[in-house]
C-alpha cells in the first residue's frame, strides 16, 4: 500500500466474551489515514458511508468484505 492512495482493507471481527464490544477506529501502519464505513445498496445504487463504531454482540463474529454489485 502507497501513503495516501485510496485502498481497501476487509476484516472479520470475533467477540469471544460475554459482553458486546464496540471497534471505534482503526489504524494501518504505512497509511496516512484509515476509515470505517458501511455500504449500502439504495435502488441498484452503491454507496459507502462512514460509521463512527462497529458493534459485535457477545460471543459473535461481523466480517467485513467487498461490496457485491448485482
């Protein structure tokens, strides 16, 4: 990855507790900057908008992945 060249990162998220936790950011070492957003597909249009936390209820898993365009 360049610094300062958009990119795409994908993750998944294991809560192996008993309570919920909440990612609120994220770091990329070599990046100048790092985003969460959500996509959304409204009508057949694709979008992305940032999100300021994640959530993971207790004893799930959230994973994160390329929009697929239909």
């Amino acid at each position: 990855m360049l610094p300062f060249r958009p990119a795409a990162g994908y993750f998944t998220l294991r809560n192996l507790g008993a309570t919920p936790l909440v990612l609120i950011g994220a770091e990329i070492r070599g990046c100048g900057s790092a985003m969460l957003h959500r996509s959304t597909n409204a009508g057949g249009s694709e979008a992305m908008e940032m999100v300021s936390s994640v959530s993971v209820s207790p004893r799930a898993q959230i994973a994160s992945r390329p929009a697929t365009i239909i």
